[in-house]
C-alpha cells in the first residue's frame, strides 16, 4: 500500500514542510545507500506527502555528493509518483528578479561527476528526455502561483552546472548565449531519474540573485542567496500547500510509462542480482 503519492524534495532553506499533520519519520533502505535523510510521512490539507531534505538536516551534503539515486529510489518504493522539487536558482534574464518564482521546462546538463541512471551493470535502457519537467505537474504548481498572486514565470530553460562553486562571469555569459534562462546545482540527475522511475517531476525555482553577468548588482555570495532565500520562502510554502490540493488523482502524461520500449537488454541476458535491485522500477516490464 501507498505510503504516499506526492513527494517534495526541499533544497537550501527548505528543511521540513510546515503544516503537516499525521507526521512521522522512516528510515529507507535502498539498493544504492541511504537516501540525504530521513523521509518524513505526513498529511498536507488530508493529502499524503513524503518529505525529504535534499541536503539533509543542517545543510551537510554537498551538490555533488548528493545520494541521488537512493533518494529517487527511496521515494519510489513509498509509492511516490509525483515530485515537486524545490530549488534556489541564479537569474541569467532582467526580468527574472531575485525573489521570483520560476517553473521551469527544459534543461541543460552541465554537471561532470554525478551518476545519471538506474542503468548499466547489463541492462541497458534509454528513456525520452525532451521533455524533461512534467508538463501536468508544472502547470498545477504555475496555476497555483497565479492563484496566490505570486510572482511566477511559466516556463525557462535552466543550467545545471556541477559547482560548488559559483560561475565564472564568462561562464555566465556563455549560458546567456545559449539562451538559458536560470542556473542552479541540482536539478540533476533527480529529473533524469525521476523520469526512468517513471515519476512525474516538477521544480519551483527560486530566483535569489543574478548569477554574476549583471555587473550593476553584487556578485553573487552565499550570503545574498541565504538572504534572498529567507524572504522568498513563505511563497514557495503558500504554492505547496495550495499545489498539493489541485494535483489530479490520475496521471496521463508520458511520465507514467517511460520505461515502456524503453529497455533494450533481452530479458534473459540482464543479471539476476540486477534485476533485483531494480524490480521496483522495471518488474512490469521485465520479469
């Protein structure tokens, strides 16, 4: 049984989800290692919701080192089939100021070290990925900004670059040209594999500065995204608590079936020790 349809990844400043009811912590054990932190089970206006700090409690892993894979996976196995991810993104566009939201639609991978896939080990699956955010999912969590007359963008094409540490001012410049429109540290793998655990994903990106092209302003520091962050919160709780309402019950988006004609390994060639640990994500393709 479900534990919980809906889960929310928090980012930086987003460490528990206020006005859960019903709460209580689990411990899951994956087959890749421990997911950031413990998973915190709830009830959000009578909705289940999983909760799960991406950075962990206190803010101790870093963007590159982030169990990504056992937090999907972990999510997965309490019967989650919607992500909302919360993020903090640098600005590369005038018009999206500090303390927007922004709903993004695409995105570029920019990151070097991180592993991106369930597959490998003698399985081989390839997924579509040019749609990369669930549209479904993404409209709701817009239409609920417009709904609290918060200050959102539908739509962006963001950066993910491996950090920790920020851009270069021509590396600004350069994601700029490409015509990306934000950039933050953590938007992958978790959409590449929420996408092969076949779940839906969406992100409210939270504008907290201006990266460092525009020389007018500040250059960017931890301490002006803390800030920023801090003030911009409120909205991002208004948007979950309304968004977790109006998601519908069904899905008919191509999250729901991406690893159909996905995989490509004959079945009997796939190693037993494999097919094991990913039964969770391929057993109704794969017996």
């Amino acid at each position: 049984m479900a534990e919980a349809k809906i889960g929310v990844i928090g980012g930086t400043g987003l460490y528990q989800l206020e006005g859960m009811s019903q709460v209580r912590e689990v411990k899951v054990e994956t087959p890749f290692g421990e997911p950031s932190d413990v998973i915190v089970l709830g009830e959000v206006e009578g909705v289940k919701v999983a909760f799960l700090p991406r950075h962990g409690k206190g803010h101790r892993i870093s963007p590159t080192e982030l169990p990504s894979k056992a937090n999907i996976y972990a999510l997965k196995s309490l019967g989650v089939e919607r992500i909302v991810s919360v993020a903090t993104v640098g600005s590369l566009r005038e018009r999206l100021m500090p303390l927007d939201i922004v709903i993004p639609d695409q995105i570029i991978d920019r990151t070097r070290q991180r592993p991106s896939t369930f597959f490998g080990n003698g399985i081989v699956g390839h997924i579509a990925f040019a749609e990369p955010f669930c549209r479904v999912l993404s409209d709701v969590l817009y239409q609920s900004a417009l709904k609290l007359e918060i200050r959102a963008h539908d739509g962006g094409t963001c950066i993910v670059m491996e950090g920790p540490q920020f851009s270069t001012r021509a590396e600004s410049e350069l994601y700029r040209s490409w015509g990306a429109d934000v950039i933050y540290m953590t938007g992958l793998p978790e959409a590449k594999l929420a996408r092969e655990a076949e779940i839906c994903y969406a992100t409210i990106a939270v504008v907290t500065d201006y990266d460092c092209w525009k020389e007018t302003v500040e250059t960017v520091s931890a301490d002006m995204v803390v800030a920023n962050l801090r003030r911009a919160m409120e909205n991002v709780k208004k948007i979950l608590r309304y968004a977790i309402t109006c998601i519908p019950q069904q899905r008919d988006c191509v999250c729901a079936n991406a690893l159909k004609d996905a995989i490509i390994t004959a079945p009997e060639s796939i190693p037993e020790q494999v097919k094991k640990d990913l039964a969770l994500l391929i057993g109704k393709y794969v017996k």
